[in-house]
C-alpha cells in the first residue's frame, strides 16, 4: 500500500486579504513580462567608437622607367646582356636594367647607398660590373667600389689607402693590358690619378698621372688597338706639350699623348664606341650650352667633327651596346629640366640621326 503524505491547509496571514494577494501575483507577474519582452527587443547598441588607426594609402606605383636628374652611372654587362644603370639624382639606390627594349627595375637583396656621380664600367676578369665613388645623396663624397653580379651588389672595396673620394672619375676596361683603369679628375689642379683594380683593391702606379685631366675625363677601349683612350678634359690649362683637351693612350704604366698637334675639338663629357661606325665617339652631353659640333669620331689620329642631329637628351651618357651592335645614349627629355627628375630615354646613333627606343 502506497504511503501518502497529507497537508493540513493553513489560515491566511492575519491582516493580508485575498484580493492583495492576488493583485501582487498580478502586479509580479507583469514584471516578468517585461523582463521577458526586453530580453526579446533588446536595445540599441551604440556604435563604436571612431578608429585612431589612419587609412590604408595605395603605395606608389612603380615608374615604368628610371626617373633621374642627372649624373647616373651605366654600363653594358656583358654576362647578363643588359645595360645597368645605377643611382643619380633623385634615383636613390635603384638598380635599373636595359634589355634593348625596355627597363626593369631590380631587387637586389644588398645595395650600394643611394649616389650620384658615380663611375661603372664592366669587368671581364670578374664577369661583373663595377661601380666606384660619387657622392651620396646627403652631400657625402665615397671611394668605395661595388660588383653587380646580375641579381645583387657586394661591396669589393671599402676604399682604404684607395682612390680619392667624390664624383669626376671615370673607369675604363683596357683590353690591351687586361685590366680596369680608373681615373680621378682633381679638378685643375695638376693631373688626374689613375689608379687599376687588381681584383680586390686598387693600385695606384707611380707615373700614371693623366694630365691635363679635370672634372670630366671621358675614356673608352679603343677597339683598334685594345688601349684606353682618354680625353683629358676641360682644364683650361695647357699640358705639358700645350694642348687643351688632348688625348692620350694608357700604356699599363703611363699615359701617352696621341694629339699633340691636333686636340679635341669640343670638351666632351662622355665618350663610347659606335659598332656601326667603328670609332670611338666624344659628345659634349651636358657639360655645356650646344656647341658645333656635339660628337666628334676618333680616326686613329685625330677627333673629326660629326654633323648629326641635334642632342635628343639632357645630360646624357653614352654607352656602347655590345650585345646590339649600337651605340646608346641615355638622358631626360630636352624639355626638362638638368635638376628635376625626369623619365630616362634612350635613343641610338644610326647614321648622323637619332633613334628613340622603348
């Protein structure tokens, strides 16, 4: 039998009647209603608070092509085929490549410090490019020497006991002699140093003064003999013989002048040689105001005037593309400029014309 528990009911409260009990079981009972209609509409939330981190801003698109004032350095890398070009004005550090076409931009993993004024020529012995001095962006003159090996720079040299620091040097590969001659301009004051890379420093040889040697000292392989040839220019002074702008052929230990009679007919700023023409050319690229003639042809024995078209570019270089059988001429539009950046251009000597390219 089931056990059941019983409950005796209780008397209410003494002074608390049925109807209040029943109206606090109402007035409960809409409390929890609310409670319930709250929790199922709950209130708006307020909006957050405004971000303090600033937008996203889009990075600059890369130029299509290097943007330069002046005073870059560029040389033909035989190794990899292209035409480097490195630092000037505005340029920074960037390492432009030329593939006959169109410029690509590198990425090397080390970089020289961001220059101008700096010398390059190629280095056959080491398959590289070689870049020395200049001065900084910030004003710093340097004499250290950088290798390009096609995919990144490393630093060779660091300039102790070396080469003299700033810009106004040029650097030419001798083939005769197998070696890289690298000429200082001391401005005015004497001779310019020369100095030859042994493939770890640079050596200076005690009679390899080049005189009459300034600011510019265009030099260039002489195809026809293997020789550097070097035009010291723009002295203002007679050489030891009496001719201003002479020229002058490096033997392994001194300079031999070639044109004693016959000097150069302009102060050229920069010289290659023309595969098409096969003669060594001098320009007076952004030295000067426009003189006649502008390019002047090596003959063996003396400069002749070339009546060509009138300079394309601003401050130009020239440099010899090997790889295209074509001399090259790099600088910013006529219409820009010397101190601005501007977009490089390239044009080719063809004939007594000039050819835009890219």
């Amino acid at each position: 039998m089931q056990n059941r528990k019983t409950h005796t009911a209780l008397p209410p409260r003494s002074g608390r009647s049925p109807a209040l009990a029943l109206f606090a079981i109402v007035a409960a009972a809409g409390t929890v209603g609310v409670v319930i209609s709250l929790g199922q509409h709950p209130l708006p939330v307020p909006p957050a608070p405004t971000s303090l981190v600033p937008p996203r801003v889009a990075p600059s698109p890369i130029p299509a092509v290097p943007e330069v004032g002046t005073s870059f350095a560029v040389a033909d890398d035989l190794a990899t085929h292209d035409v480097v070009l490195f630092g000037g004005e505005d340029n920074g550090n960037n390492t432009w490549l030329w593939n006959g076409s169109s410029w690509t931009l590198a990425h090397p993993q080390v970089s020289p410090s961001g220059r101008f004024g700096a010398s390059a020529a190629y280095d056959p012995a080491s398959k590289s490019v070689l870049v020395f001095g200049g001065r900084t962006e910030d004003g710093v003159a340097v004499n250290d020497t950088w290798s390009w090996n096609g995919v990144t720079w490393n630093e060779v040299d660091f300039g102790a006991d070396g080469p003299a620091a700033g810009e106004g040097s040029d650097m030419a590969w001798d083939s005769a002699q197998r070696q890289m001659v690298l000429v200082i301009g001391l401005g005015g004051t004497g001779s310019g140093a020369t100095w030859v890379w042994t493939g770890s420093h640079w050596r200076r040889p005690s009679a390899g003064g080049l005189p009459g040697a300034w600011f510019y000292n265009p030099m260039w392989s002489d195809p026809a003999t293997g020789a550097v040839t070097a035009v010291g220019c723009c002295s203002g002074t007679p050489s030891p013989t009496g001719a201003v702008d002479s020229t002058w052929r490096w033997d392994g230990s001194a300079w031999r002048q070639l044109d004693a009679t016959t000097p150069a007919p302009l102060d050229g700023s920069t010289m290659a040689f023309d595969p098409s023409l096969g003669r060594l050319v001098l320009c007076t690229c952004g030295y000067a105001e426009p003189a006649e003639p502008e390019l002047a042809g090596w003959t063996g024995r003396s400069w002749v005037g070339m009546r060509t078209a009138a300079l394309p570019v601003r401050g130009g270089i020239e440099v010899t593309d090997a790889d295209r059988g074509q001399l090259l001429l790099l600088g910013s539009p006529v219409s820009e400029t010397a101190s601005n950046p501007a977009p490089v251009e390239v044009w080719s000597l063809s004939g007594f014309s000039w050819r835009r390219i890219g």
